[in-house]
C-alpha cells in the first residue's frame, strides 16, 4: 500500500505564510510526479502545483510568484511553501503522485489538509 500524509495546514491571516509537507510512504514504485491540489468549498479540485522527478514545475497561474513547490526525492516527500497568503487560497489542500510499477501507471492522493486564510 501507499499512504501520502500532509501537514501543515492551518489559520493564518492575510499576507501570512504557510509550508505544507507530505510524505509518501509505502511500495517501492517509481514516483514520476509530485504536486499538490486544493478544493474550495463548493468548487472542483484544481491542480495548485506539480514538480517531476528531473525537476521540472508548472504552477497555476492564481499562485505563481507566491507559491513554492520542492521535493526531497530521497525522503519521497514534496513541499509546497506558501506565502502572500489570499482568503482565496483558502482550500483543503491534497497531496497527489503519479507512479509507475512495471510499465503500469498509478494515482495516490493524501487525505488533505485544511488552508484557512482569514482575518
């Protein structure tokens, strides 16, 4: 099995700054892409930020310039540094890899992570 745990998460205020992490535990697949996802409350879940294993990023535009994607390949774990925090960005934030296992591709997602931002 393979678990994805977030933390991080929290209140903070407006202009405020946050740093989620997530760790991905379990099979020994290889892990082609990580990133990150939030879902607003009566919104569709939308892609936030994804980084590949050579490194590669896409950011969505409402986050560039404000948001940070990075992983540490050898701990299987991916960061998503926030700062200029927005109440728009206010979300349940979801951790996300994309896998391969003997030419067989796989989707996990973390359970999420509450991103409060308000005054």
């Amino acid at each position: 099995q393979v678990q994805l745990v977030e933390s991080g998460g929290g209140l903070v205020e407006p202009g405020g700054s946050l740093r989620l992490s997530c760790v991905r535990s379990g099979r020994i697949f290889s892990i082609n892409v990580m990133g990150w996802y939030r879902q607003a409350p009566g919104k569709q879940r939308e892609l936030v930020a994804t980084i590949t294993r050579g490194g590669t990023i896409d950011y969505a535009d409402s986050v560039k310039g404000r948001f940070t994607i990075s992983r540490d390949n050898a701990k299987n774990t991916v960061y998503l540094q926030m700062n200029s925090l927005k109440p728009e960005d206010t979300a349940v934030y979801y951790c996300h890899t994309e896998e391969s296992h003997w030419a067989l591709s796989y989707n996990y997602w973390g359970q999420g992570t509450q991103v409060t931002v308000s005054s």
